[in-house]
C-alpha cells in the first residue's frame, strides 16, 4: 500500500547519494511511497513502472539501471526468498524516522 513519507532535509547530502545519477536519487525516494513500515518491498518491475512512472515509457529500460546503481551505493539491498525477489531499503530507520506506529511487515526479512 502506498504511504505518506518524509525527505530529510539532508537528504540531499547524503554521501552514498553521490554516486548514483539524479535520476537514481529520485527513483529512490520514490521507492520510498511503496515500501512497507520495514523499508521492504517486493521487487516487481511492471508494478514499479506502473506506480511509480505510468507516464514514461522509458522507464522499463532505466529501471535495471538504478536499481543497479542504488544496489552498487548500498541504498538498497535486493534478496531472494522462495524465487520471489525483495527490495529493502537499508538504514530505513535513518531514512524515515516519522513512523510513528509502524505496520508489522507481511514480505520476509533478508536471509
């Protein structure tokens, strides 16, 4: 279910950021808008596109590449479990530190 999340104001700084492309960086908070209170997310490039970028039909082929270069800054961690690929969202807790009553997560932890 989409939520409401909160961009720190020092987002922008963050020095993992740095290393991937604008376009990554947004593509990162928009992530945000579908992972559940633990950060995680089931890892669906239809469902990605659909939700996150419905108008832009470049967006199946630029989706590998910022997920490989959110993986490749340690922004995210994808995982595997029972052939269904997850996304989680790692330092979660540093990224959105607004939940106030978090949902316990339904997607399985990283193994």
């Amino acid at each position: 279910m989409p939520r409401i999340r909160t961009i720190d104001p020092h987002f922008p700084r963050t020095p993992s950021l740095s290393r991937v492309s604008r376009e990554a960086r947004l593509f990162f908070i928009l992530l945000w808008t579908l992972a559940d209170d633990s950060g995680r997310l089931r890892l669906d490039h239809e469902r990605l596109r659909d939700q996150l970028y419905p108008f832009d039909n470049d967006a199946p082929s630029l989706l590998p590449i910022w997920i490989g270069e959110l993986e490749s800054a340690r922004c995210i961690e994808l995982y595997r479990v029972e052939d269904v690929e997850y996304l989680r969202v790692r330092n979660w807790r540093q990224v959105q530190t607004c939940i106030q009553h978090p949902a316990r997560s339904r997607l399985p932890a990283a193994p």
